[in-house]
C-alpha cells in the first residue's frame, strides 16, 4: 500500500509510463497478499482507490499528449464509464448484438456541451451480454462513445416514522437526471425480432411528420404494460392480484401487516401492473 501511494503521488509527465506499470505490479502483489490473508478488507479496498487513482492521473496526461505508448493504448477503455440505459438491447436492437450490426448512438440534448465522457452502453437486464460496445466512427469502428458527465440533483422529502411531527425528519436523496440518447436506424424490424425478449414488451412509438415550420407529432402509440406481457406468457393478472391479496390477509391474521400496509401493498400491485414495463417516473 505504501509502494501504491508513492506511485501516485509521484506520478508525472516525466514518468507516467513506468508508474503506470508500478501500479498493475502492486495491485497484484496486493491481491495476492489479500488472498493469503494477510491484507484486510479495508486495506484492500484502499488499494483499489488508489491503483484506479493513479489511472485516472496517468488518463489526464495522456489527454494532452501527442503520442500514445503502445502499452497504454487500451487505458481509456479500462477506465470507460458505463451508462445503464432504459431497455432491454436484446428487444430493441438485437441484432448489435447478434451479428454486430451498428447502429448511430447519440446524445439528443445539451449539444451546446463538450462530451467529455467516454462509456459503453448497458441495458437493464441480468445478462452481461445486454451491452453495445461498437460504435460507428468517420472512419472505423470505435469501442467507446463520447457522453456528457451525469447531472446530480438533490430532493428533499418530509417523512415521519411514527406518525407524529415531533419526530419528523427531511429526508435529503440524490439523483440523476435524466439523459436522453438516441438509436437510429432501428424501429420495427428490431422490435419484431426481440419478440418478448426479457418480457419488457413493445416500446412507446411517436410518428412525427417534418412541417416547413418545424414538426407535428401525428400520432402515439402506447407501449405493453406489464399486464399485457404476463397475458402473452399465460399469467392472469386477476388471479396474480388474488393471490397477493390472499397473502395479505393472512399476514394480517398473523398482525405482520396493519391494514393500512395491505391496502398500500395491494394498491401499488395493482398499480404496477397497469404501468409500462420500462422504467418510469
């Protein structure tokens, strides 16, 4: 650890290329230790922050250099950023990742900003292989796409844990804003060959007509709500909000649940259920 944190704070024009070498040697002598049980938790934890620290001023120095080392090339993709998107990439846009079709990404707002990020896309689902990690280039084919910087905002909320104002508290929650990107050259063909893939059904659709004075939106078409999908797989949502509703009430019985949790639980089932199967706010 000592031997790490040397190396960062060391690092410098003069010997970027060498420290970053440094680094990949202490991490693993770090792990390895670690492994036998001789670094704790902690320790190691400490050591990941500072080997991702030393990438992230070697990065910096590279940003202002002419020359790349060879060895150094693949550092920009190790320190990518990854952007979680809202869908499933196997529904909307299967073949990316079946035969490596790309499709044009890119952000659709704050455009008067430099992108200074540079990620790779993943979708919602459990599965490692729901991202797109090829982009279309002038000239070539790119492993990283240039994205703005995530905007945080932060809210408050009055809660009140035992129903009296005594004990109210404000409740401060941070979150991201949202960012919106854009896949071109998909639509009906990729939805049709996703099928029910990851069961996130058909997408929201606007069909937009150019006007010599801008655009109309002509019409809109509704995406699947979750009821409809579990109907295309045999599930009745009627009987689904019975069973649930069952369960309260012998929650109730065993005084697990008060009345006003089981009217919430079954009012938030049946809510969801009517809701679209993406995410939403």
């Amino acid at each position: 650890m000592q031997n790490l944190y040397e190396t960062y704070q060391s690092i410098s024009k003069n010997n970027y290329q060498e420290a970053y070498h440094d680094a990949i040697q202490f991490k693993e002598e770090s792990i390895s230790l670690f492994n036998f049980g001789y670094l704790s938790i902690s320790e190691r934890a400490k050591v990941e922050q500072l080997y991702w620290g030393c990438f992230r001023k070697i990065q910096e120095i590279l940003k202002d250099s002419e020359y790349v080392p060879d060895d150094l090339e693949e550092l920009e993709k190790i320190m990518a950023s990854i952007y979680y998107i809202n869908l499933s990439v196997f529904q909307s846009a299967p073949d990316s990742w079946a035969i490596n079709q790309l499709f044009p990404i890119m952000p659709i707002h704050r455009l008067d900003e430099e992108p200074t990020e540079r990620a790779i896309l993943a979708d919602l689902t459990c599965d490692s292989d729901g991202k797109i990690e090829q982009f279309i280039d002038l000239r070539d084919v790119k492993s990283l796409l240039e994205l703005h910087p995530l905007k945080v905002s932060h809210k408050s909320s009055e809660y009140s844990p035992s129903q009296t104002l005594e004990n109210s508290q404000t409740e401060i929650t941070s979150v991201f804003e949202p960012y919106y990107l854009a896949m071109f050259l998909g639509g009906a063909y990729q939805e049709i060959m996703g099928n029910l893939h990851n069961l996130f059904g058909d997408v929201n659709v606007v069909h937009i007509k150019l006007t010599p004075s801008g655009y109309k939106i002509e019409h809109v078409v509704k995406g699947d709500t979750m009821t409809e999908v579990l109907n295309y797989v045999q599930y009745n949502s009627d009987g689904l909000v019975e069973s649930i509703r069952c369960q309260t009430e012998q929650a109730l019985q065993e005084e697990k649940i008060t009345i006003k949790e089981s009217r919430m639980l079954l009012q938030n089932y049946e809510s969801s259920l009517s809701s679209y199967t993406y995410l939403s706010n």
